[in-house]
C-alpha cells in the first residue's frame, strides 16, 4: 500500500501520540509499505527528511512551540496539509490515508478524501475528543464541536488507543470505533539488569501542562523528605516557572532536575537510569510514556483514570492512585521508596507484562485497518498496491 499519514506532531516535536504515529509509520514500512507523512514544521528541522524509509514533509504551520500546538497553529496546519496533501494525492496516489487526531488532522483528511476519493482511518488519542483533556475540550474546542461528526462519519475505519478513549467518543460519535492500543518494541529495549538505584530514582515525562498535573509531582515528594530519592522531570510547558517556584519553595532544589524539552530517544536513556515512572495526570488516553516506562522495567505509579488502568495491577508492578484519595500518591511512594525488595519486585513485573503490548500486534492491526479500507474504497477489484 502507498499510505498518507496525517498529524499535527511527530516526533521530535509533540508527544505520545507523535511517538505512537512514528512507530506504526516505521513498522508499515519495514512490512514493504511506501508512508509519507505530513506533519508540523518547528524550529531549524528539515522540511523534508527520510526517517528509516519514511519520508516526512514537515509543514510551515505557525507552530512555536515543541510541545504545544495553538488554535491558530492548528487551523494553519489544516490548511497547510489540505493543499500539500491534495498535491501528494495527485502525484503519489496514495491508498489510504491515515490521520491521527479528529482535531486538527482529521477536517484535512475529510477534506481530501471528499474531494479526491481517497478513504482514510482516523485514529483518535484523546486530545480530540470532546471531554477527553478539558482544559481544552473545554475551551476553544467546543467551538470546533459542530464541525467534527462529518469528520467520524466519513472514515472508512475509526480507531481508539483505549477503551476509555473509545467510550468518551461514542457518546459524542455513533460510529463503529475499533481499539488499537498503543505499543512497545520490548526487544528494543534494554534496561539491562534490573536493580534498584541508589538513591531511588523517579521519573515524570509529559507536557508541563494542567492536564498533566505536574505541581503534584512536588507537592506528593515535598512530603516524602524524610525518605532518600531524586527525581527528574522531563518536559516543557505552561507550568515550569510554577514547578520551579515550588520547587524553591519547598527546599528541593538538590533532589530535582528539569533539564527541558527532550527527544524520544533521550526519555528513554532517563528511564535506563530511573526506578519510577510518576504519572498523576488528570486525563489521559493510553499514555506512552507508561507503555515504554513498562517495557525499561519501571515501577508504575499512575493516576486511576483512562488508559492508565490497562497498564498496572496495583501491588504488582506499581499503584493505581484514586484521584480523589488525599495522600494516595504519598502513600503509594511511601511503600516503594521504603521497601526496596518491594520496588524490585514491582520494576522486574513491569517488563514481565509488557510484551501484553507487543508493537507488532499493534502494526498488524494498523495494517489490517487501513488494507480493509483500501480495498473497500476501490470495490475489492486488486487495485491495492502491496
């Protein structure tokens, strides 16, 4: 198949469902499938580059920052990828397109596909979906609101990373939504031999955000001074000149590190040097920090909301915290910081389980997903290009 893809950030720029759109684009092509995709452009990045056999086209869209995209740097990326993609569906004739996100990629993806023929997937991570992160759902979205159901309808296949992401949706979109969880190449990873560091070290990897919640990061390890451990944060946002205050505020200059904005690739050599992964986010799809901090062999401890539930068996290989459960962060902290065999043995079950998330079962779907909706469009007559 020759697939479009579609998404507003792709690494390095963006998050985790960036991260979720490089692996399957990596992992089509290595099955013999030709991907381009057209993404975000930010920063001195090449406007066009091959990434291991995907060729990325990476747009001028008003985008300013790494880890956030604005209405206007959303609405600028639909136009740029609408008139982009429409040159690529002429010359390149793609298959299929495949768009990551209802909002903004998805209004291009309807767009071409109404005005070329060409079918495409829609992938929804949360972000895009009515509710699923109010303090933008909540906001300039709900504007955008009754633009969106055409945008659901006219996919030839909808998928969700999560069966909570899945439910927030129909109850917005009665269309048929398929759940493909995100995934992890556990042979790629290696966290060696698996032992518990000294101090215990913590790990946070996300948007400083609301949505996020990092301040709860401090305010959870400001109570916990009396037990050994560093923590470093990895990210950029809204909130770092808050973190940074509270952090001051609190004494704990010595026990933290914020070293920004970071690749890939270098949160995961962080997580080869950490113990725990702390995620207190208040919403979240299928996080994929959560899926590679399972496949390093890290504790998880994680808010009880969305995805987040499908990736830990409390006491097993972490805690799942209430949110609405004063000092459940402190308490779940308190028991792995202070019982070192405890930790051991949660980090060892964490890359026990993660092959349940096996990125080649992920790929399959993906490819399953997007033949199916190739073939439907031209009417099974072997027009697909294999």
């Amino acid at each position: 198949m020759r697939i479009l893809t579609l998404i507003h950030e792709y690494p390095p720029v963006g998050g985790g469902g960036g991260r979720v759109a490089q692996d399957i684009c990596r992992g089509l092509v290595k099955r013999g499938h030709a991907v381009q995709v057209l993404t975000a452009h930010w920063g001195d990045l090449p406007e066009k580059e091959d990434q291991d056999g995907v060729l990325i086209y990476r747009l001028r869209s008003l985008r300013r920052l790494p880890y956030k995209a604005g209405l206007v740097a959303m609405l600028g990326f639909v136009l740029a990828s609408f008139w982009v993609g429409l040159r690529q569906v002429h010359r390149w004739k793609p298959d299929v397109i495949h768009v990551h996100f209802a909002v903004p990629a998805g209004a291009a993806a309807w767009l071409l596909s109404r005005l070329a023929g060409v079918p495409y997937v829609l992938t929804a991570h949360l972000g895009d979906v009515p509710g699923g992160v109010p303090e933008k759902t909540s906001g300039w979205f709900k504007w955008l609101y009754p633009f969106t159901p055409p945008i659901w309808k006219n996919a030839a296949q909808v998928t969700a990373v999560s069966d909570f992401t899945r439910g927030l949706a129909l109850a917005h979109y009665p269309v048929k939504i398929q759940v493909i969880p995100n995934g992890v190449n556990v042979d790629e990873l290696d966290p060696g031999v698996i032992q518990v560091n000294t101090p215990p070290s913590i790990v946070f990897a996300g948007r400083f955000v609301a949505q996020k919640n990092p301040l709860q990061v401090v305010h959870t390890l400001a109570k916990l001074k009396d037990l050994p451990w560093k923590c470093v944060m990895l990210g950029d946002g809204v909130l770092r000149h808050d973190l940074e205050a509270e952090i001051a505020a609190q004494g704990l200059q010595e026990r933290f590190e914020l070293p920004g904005w970071v690749e890939p690739g270098q949160v995961i050599a962080r997580y080869a040097k950490s113990d725990i992964l702390l995620l207190p986010s208040l919403s979240e799809g299928f996080p994929v920090v959560g899926v590679q901090a399972m496949g390093m062999g890290l504790a998880l401890v994680l808010s009880q909301i969305g995805g987040c539930v499908d990736l830990v068996i409390s006491g097993e290989n972490g805690f799942l915290v209430d949110l609405q459960e004063a000092g459940g962060f402190e308490k779940a902290l308190r028991a792995l910081l202070s019982d070192r065999s405890l930790l051991l043995k949660c980090r060892l079950a964490s890359r026990r389980m993660a092959p349940r998330f096996n990125l080649e079962q992920v790929i399959t779907a993906y490819e399953a997903s997007l033949l199916s909706a190739s073939q439907t469009a031209r009417g099974n007559r072997g027009g697909v290009r294999l």
